[in-house]
C-alpha cells in the first residue's frame, strides 16, 4: 500500500527552481516575441475596458480569417502580461486564425474572479472583430481562465459561448483549493469559498465546445495532477475530451511548438485534429 502526501507545498508548484535552467524563463521569450512584432505588426493595445492593463493585440493572417484563437498568458495570476507571447501567435496565424494576446488585471489589485471577468471581456471584444469560430488556449494559470470560459458561470454572451469549438488548458490549474496552502495566497487571497467557486473542475461545462488538457510529462507532479482531474471530471459530465502528456516537456518550453505552423499545439488548438 502506498501513501500519498505533500508536505510542501509552495514546492509542489514551483517551477522555475525545478527545471534546469529555469531562472531562463520569462526573460527568454521576450526577444522572440519582439522580433515576431517587428514583422507581423499586428493590432496593438486594443482597449477592451477601462484599466490601464484592459488591452489586447491581435495578429491577423493574410487573407480572411478562419476564425479566432485568444491566448491566456500565465503567471499565477500575479504578473507578466502580453508582450512576452507575441511569437506563440506564429503558428495558429501561418494556418489562417487571428490570433489575439490580452494582458489583464492582475492580484493583489484585482481578485482572481475579477480576471476571469476581463478575461471575458476581451474575448467578447475580439470575438467582435473576427468572425467564425473561436479556440481558446491558456497556459497555467491561463488555463485557468480559458477553462473558465466555458465553465456553467461563464462570463461569456451565450452568442459567443456558442461560437467557441475548442479549449486547449496547458498546464492549467483547475482546482484552486490546493493554492490556499501557499504563500501564493499571500497576494491571489483566496479563502476556502472564493477558491471552490473559483474552480473550474468543481463547476459544470457550458456550451458544446471540447476540451483538449494539454501537459508536460516533465512537469512537477501536482500540473500533471490537475490536468488529469480536470479531464476525469469533464469526461464524467459528458463533455468530450483529449487528455495529453507531451513527452520530454516542462512547464515552460512546452509552449514553444505554439510558434511552429505544424507544431504539435498549433495543431491541438487550430482543430487540425
């Protein structure tokens, strides 16, 4: 018989002190990023709200759309923001998406749910400037709000609900409970209620769109973790789901097939599947 437990829990979700070379990250996406904006321009800071972080870029490829993918950047909800994922963008728009990159609200000056609504509102605005079908794609804690989307309490107008075909969660979080035993919480402040009525695997799915969780098999345990919850649950509610375990992927270079047209998450994301 073998037990389970974690005694440390700011460990479990610490990722950079985890991988080699992990004090890399997030500094070695921004050239990349910038050098992707420096040829495909795109639509810049378009203002979906009031706040000075309400805004979004959007790339559109050559010719009309086939629809629009929205990338939910990560970092626990606490920083970063959309200059530093430009280049992601690269493979959905080589296939003919626009691709749009919000930044958002972040804790402690916003609360997480707070998020999740700004989240919603950039969709709706860029959803408003694309037509067809909408794929939505998060990174960690952007996964997330991506799931969250498509959540029985989404934010979302049913009219955009019902345009969304695809969520792809990338090392997402799915049940914040685990959080309040990190110092995390420090900034996020979650308490035992908020963080439930926060969580996606805790909720009913919404709308008829599927759900891909997408996870590195070299990432820290409690991320392979949540994806599996998240995919066991939603399957058991009847949704349809894709659960993966990319090989040879931490928590970090696992985006990088993103900004390949024929990368393994371009696919995933743009349905080429």
């Amino acid at each position: 018989m073998i037990f389970h437990a974690i005694s440390d829990w700011d460990d479990a979700y610490a990722n950079g002190p985890n991988i080699p070379a992990g004090d890399q990250w997030p500094a070695r996406w921004v050239g990349p990023a910038e050098a992707f904006r420096a040829v495909h321009g795109g639509e810049r800071d378009i203002a979906y709200g009031a706040g000075e972080r309400h805004v979004l870029d959007l790339f559109r490829p050559q010719g009309e759309p086939k629809g629009l993918v929205v990338f939910v950047h990560g970092g626990f909800w606490v920083k970063l923001d959309k200059s530093y994922w430009s280049h992601l963008a690269g493979g959905a728009r080589a296939q003919g998406w626009a691709v749009a990159v919000p930044s958002y609200p972040l804790c402690p000056d916003a609360g997480i749910g707070e998020i999740v609504r700004a989240i919603g509102a950039a969709i709706e605005t860029a959803a408003g400037m694309v037509a067809g079908p909408i794929r939505l794609a998060g990174h960690s804690a952007g996964g997330h709000l991506a799931t969250s989307m498509i959540c029985e309490d989404t934010p979302l107008s049913p009219a955009v609900v019902d345009r969304i075909v695809r969520v792809v969660s990338i090392s997402g979080l799915h049940d914040l409970r685990p959080l309040l035993n990190t110092k995390l919480n420090d900034d996020l402040r979650l308490t035992a209620e908020t963080a439930a009525a926060l969580s996606p695997a805790l909720k009913r799915p919404a709308g008829s769109a599927e759900l891909v969780t997408w996870v590195g098999a070299g990432e820290r345990n409690e991320f392979i973790r949540q994806s599996r919850l998240m995919a066991n649950i939603w399957t058991g509610l009847g949704m349809r789901v894709a659960e993966i375990e990319e090989p040879d992927r931490h928590h970090f270079n696992i985006l990088d097939s993103m900004a390949d047209p024929q990368g393994a998450l371009t696919v995933a994301i743009t349905g080429a599947i």
